[in-house]
C-alpha cells in the first residue's frame, strides 16, 4: 500500500524545491535553450549557442544562488512598472508606506 501512495505522488524534499531539466532549474534552462532552438532554426546554431550561453551565465550571476523568487521580486522591484497581471499591487516606486 504505501509503495503505491509513493508512486502516485511526489513528495518534494523541501519546500522551496523546484522543478528540475536535466538538473537545471526551469528558468536557467529556458533561457540556455531557447536562444539556440530558435539559432537552430534560422541556420545560425553557433550563434544561437553563444548567446544562449551568455544569456545563461548572466542569468547565473545575478541569481548567485539565490532562488528564482528571489529574480522575480528584484526584476519587480528595479525594473520599471509595467502593465502586470497584478493590479492590485502598488508600483515598485510606491513602495514605502506613510503612516
């Protein structure tokens, strides 16, 4: 019985623990392999491979381990407001409260 409930399910380690390609986190690994799909598309799959690698490296630096929630709330923080799904949410430069 309890063979089966393990198969059926799975049971992360933690609770911040992302899903997984080939051992790449899902956002590194889009950002890898877009650039060279769409090189091997247009004939250019030695440039598709640089710029998916430096897209990569530049992803890698500006995470420097920290999880992908983390990029996504500093991208909201620094990057300039844009139409967002949120609306709710007040703008990056109206971020202080006063009381």
């Amino acid at each position: 019985m309890r063979d089966e409930v393990e198969e059926r399910y799975i049971f992360p380690q933690t609770l911040t623990e992302q899903k997984r390609l080939i051992g790449i986190p899902l956002d590194e690994a889009f950002v890898g392999l877009t650039p060279p799909c769409i090189g091997i598309y247009f004939n250019q799959s030695l440039a598709g491979l640089i710029v998916g690698l430096l897209f990569w490296f530049a992803l890698t630096h500006f995470k420097k381990g920290k999880g992908t929630s983390w990029l996504f709330n500093m991208c909201y923080w620094h990057l300039p407001g844009l139409n967002s799904q949120f609306k709710v949410l007040p703008e990056s430069c109206r971020r202080l409260w006063l009381k």
